[in-house]
C-alpha cells in the first residue's frame, strides 16, 4: 500500500468543485478536474492507493480496472511535475 504526501512547497486552493495548484518553484498553475481534485484530496487525506480506487469506485461508478489505470496515469503526472512526494 503507497500513500503519497504534498510536497509542502505547492500552494493550491478549492473553488468549487476544482483545485488550483500553484507550483510556486516553476511559477505555473495547474487546474485540476473534479476527477483529479478528488483524488487530489484523498492525497491530502493520505489514503493509500487501493483506498483511493475504493473511494473512486465509490463515487463515480467505474470499474476496478478504470479506476486503478486513471489513478495510476495522475499519481505519474502528479510525480514528474513534482507536485507530490
């Protein structure tokens, strides 16, 4: 089971059903989906990885196999932009 943290050094903000997130390092803003700013909070909440595909399952009605690829391919971009730890 990974869990992921925030890097401490993004700045993001909730308007709506959307996050911001603002990496301060490369001054770019990053405007999250409400697919992404869900799973963005199940990262603030440090679920684990098969917690966030339960809660995904849960709360847009997609198979295991949908849920666990989509995550996988966000929690990728999320590592390479730096954006979580």
């Amino acid at each position: 089971m990974t869990k992921y943290k925030i890097n401490p050094k993004i700045a993001y903000r909730k308007i709506k059903d959307e996050i911001f997130v603002v990496d301060t390092e490369n001054s770019y803003l990053h405007k999250l989906n409400e697919t992404a700013s869900f799973i963005w909070e199940c990262i603030k909440k440090e679920m684990s990885d098969e917690e966030i595909i339960e809660n995904l399952i849960r709360e847009f009605d997609v198979e295991y196999f949908e849920a666990e690829k989509d995550l996988k391919e966000f929690l990728k971009t999320l590592k390479e932009k730096n954006l979580i730890l």
